[in-house]
C-alpha cells in the first residue's frame, strides 16, 4: 500500500497534485484565514509545490524510501 503511495507521489500526476494540493492551502490561507496564520498557512502551502518541482518527496524517507522515491536497501 505504502510502495503506490510512494510511486503515485513520485510520478507526473503525483506532482502535479502535489502542486494543486500547495495551491489550495495557500489559497485558504490567504482567502479564508487571512492575517498571521493565514500567511503561515500560505507558506505552508509552498512546501508541497517546491518539493514537486524538485522532485523530492519529503514523506519518503519515513516509509524507507529516499526523497527521491528509490527504496533503501
């Protein structure tokens, strides 16, 4: 279960809702919690987007993969 989680995650579709997933959470951040908390909720959001756009899944490494999705030996 865990391994197609990982490679889901890895993959372009796991990307690309990892991306939609960090514009969400920014966008509530900004538009519905709105003032401080709001804006850490927003910077939270970028997490996921910078994560996919490097190719690196940071959950990985707690089911013993590495960040980049390989599984550890």
């Amino acid at each position: 279960m865990i391994d197609s989680v990982i490679l889901l995650l890895m993959s372009t579709p796991g990307k690309m809702l990892r991306v939609v997933v960090g514009l969400v959470v920014i966008g509530v951040g900004i538009l519905i919690i709105q003032g401080t908390a709001g804006f850490v909720v927003a910077v939270i959001g970028l997490i996921p987007i910078f994560a996919a756009l490097a190719g690196i899944c940071l959950i990985a490494p707690l089911f013993g993969y590495t960040f980049e999705g390989l599984k550890r030996e």
